[in-house]
C-alpha cells in the first residue's frame, strides 16, 4: 500500500513534475525549431531550383520559337 502524501509533499512532487514537463517541452520546441529552419532552407532551394530550370526554359522556347518561325520564311 502507498503513503499518503501529505500536502506539502504533493507540491513538492508536482513541481519536480512540472519542472521535467518543461524541460522536454523545451527540448521538442528546440527540436521543432531546428526542423523547421532545415525544411525551410531545403525549400529556397527547391524553390530557387525550379525557378532557374523555369528561365532555362522559357529562354530554349524562346530560341525555339525563333528558330521555326526562321525556318516558315526560308
């Protein structure tokens, strides 16, 4: 059978709890946080990546367009 805690004892108990409690809801937000940067700069990446393929072939559409419309007027 268990001791009762006096009330004290209690509040003592809950503390230490609460004190673990905030240090691994520490620990998962520094986690979060760092995912998030890393999510973050893989994106600009993808994201600087797409736009650069995007001009790549906006600019060959370009030429090619150029080269069929020289071609019709031969």
């Amino acid at each position: 059978m268990k001791k009762k805690e006096t009330f004290w004892e209690l509040l003592q108990r809950l503390d230490e709890e609460s004190a673990q409690f905030n240090l691994h809801l520490s620990e998962a937000n520094r986690y979060f946080d760092v995912a998030a940067k890393r999510t973050k700069a893989v994106l600009e990446k993808e994201q600087q990546q797409l736009h650069r393929t995007i001009q790549k072939v906006k600019t060959a559409l370009k030429q090619f367009r150029k080269e069929k419309g020289e071609e019709k007027k031969e």
